[in-house]
C-alpha cells in the first residue's frame, strides 16, 4: 500500500469513526430525552394523582363535617314550623323530603370521594362494598379473592382501591368481557394485587399512538407513587392481566 492510499486509509477510518461518534452520541441524546420525557410525564400525572386526592379529600371532609350537619340543622329547623293551613303544612313536607334527597346525594358524592368503607375497614372491605355495588352493571361476573388484609398507610390503601377503580371501568367500558377476577394479598411485606380479565385485550403500541395510553401511565404512576411495579400483559382477543407489587410496613 503506498503512501496515497495510506493517507486514504486513514482519512476513511477518522471519517468513519468521527460519523460513528456523532451518531452515537445522537442516538444516545435521544434515548434521554426520551427518558426525561418519560419522567416528566410521569411526574406530571404523580402531581395531578396527588393534587386530585388532596382535593377528594378535602370536598369529602367538608361534605361530612360542614354541609352535612348544617342540612341536618335546617332540617329540623323545618320540621318544628307549623303551617296554619294544609297547603303550608304539605310544602313544609315537601321542603323536608327535598333536604332529605339532598342530604342522601351528599353522602353518596362524599362516599365516591373518599369511600367510608375504606376508611373504617380498610382495602378489603372497600374493595368488595366497591365489587357488590358494580356487578349490576352490564353482564361482567366479577370474583374477588383475597387473604387477611391488615390495615396499611391511608396513601396505599386509598391508591389500591383506585387502581382496583380504574381497572373495573377500564373492563366494564372497554373491554367487553364476561369475566373479571381480581385477586389481592400479602406476602412478605408485599402487597400483591392481580387482576385478570376475559376481554377483547389490546395492544399498547397501537394504544399509545391513537389514545395516548394514559390510563395505562395512570395506573404505572399510581404504582411508582407506592414505590412498587407494574407488569401487564394483553393482546388482542386474549384478555387482559394486571399484576401489582407494593412494598408495604404493616401498622403495629
């Protein structure tokens, strides 16, 4: 090889390897961009997760303390006005059964906020009052097994049970299944939630390019909230599996 074609050689590699570098450097810059984006999203949904259930929490203590009470007030206030003819006497009746209607609806919306079941029996108890009051919707037979479930940190409790939420409306809305078993226990100071549908089942690429995917990241940043995992599994015509595992520390 002569001295020309040496320097050619050798021109080629640096050219060869300069383009190497600058893609890889592209390719890895992407790859953390994206990443970033994914943290960032995440993050986002984790903050409006939060916001959200601050906010329940709060419109649901204001209901029960504040609003509920003070209908109540009006209420006997109402009863004890005597009318001085039967038409006064049946719209003070009428006036009594509106509050009445308005004080059940209340305790419906405060239960929807923040369920009492969930805060004087814990998850379990929640999960099945939850389970008895949706299998009247639609045709989806819905089993829930579970072992002995302590009581556990009100931010676990309560974001289980949303998961638990989200997944049967997710099943009852779209997936148009017959069958829904959900399953949770604890083993090992872990909490494991699993739940397995007979659906059409979907595919997320797909998924994620026409809708977004954000139920998915919801319920992937409900699970990263608790420090635990999520592993999913689904494809068109074969159903749809969740299976969560959360770290828990059980109350003394």
């Amino acid at each position: 090889m002569g001295a020309n074609e040496k320097e050619l050689f050798t021109a080629i590699l640096t050219a060869v390897g300069i383009i190497g570098a600058v893609v890889f450097y592209f390719i890895v810059s992407v790859l953390r961009q994206q990443r970033r984006y994914r943290q960032l999203a995440q993050a986002k949904i984790t903050a409006e997760i939060n916001t959200i259930e601050k906010e329940r929490s709060r419109i649901a203590a204001d209901l029960h303390d504040e609003v509920g009470p003070l209908l109540s007030a009006i209420k006997l206030q109402i009863n004890h006005v005597e009318g001085s003819g039967e038409e006064e006497h049946a719209i003070i009746q009428k006036s009594s059964r509106y509050i009445d209607d308005v004080i059940a609806r209340m305790r419906e919306i405060s239960n929807d906020l923040l369920p009492n079941v969930l805060v004087r029996k814990g998850l379990a108890p929640a999960i099945a009052d939850f389970i008895g009051k949706v299998k009247g919707a639609g045709n989806l037979s819905i089993h829930f097994d579970h072992s002995d479930i302590p009581r556990l940190d009100t931010t676990v409790e309560v974001n289980v049970y949303r998961l638990v939420q989200e997944i049967m409306h997710n099943t009852i809305k779209h997936a148009g299944a017959s069958r829904l078993a959900v399953e949770l226990k604890v083993e090992n100071q872990i909490l494991r939630l699993a739940t397995a549908d007979d659906g059409k089942g979907f595919n997320f690429q797909e998924l994620l390019i026409t809708k977004g995917g954000h139920g998915l990241l919801n319920l992937q940043s409900r699970a990263d909230m608790l420090g635990g995992s999520l592993h999913f599994d689904s494809a068109p015509g074969k159903g749809t599996r969740y299976i969560f595992e959360i770290p828990i520390k059980l109350k003394s």
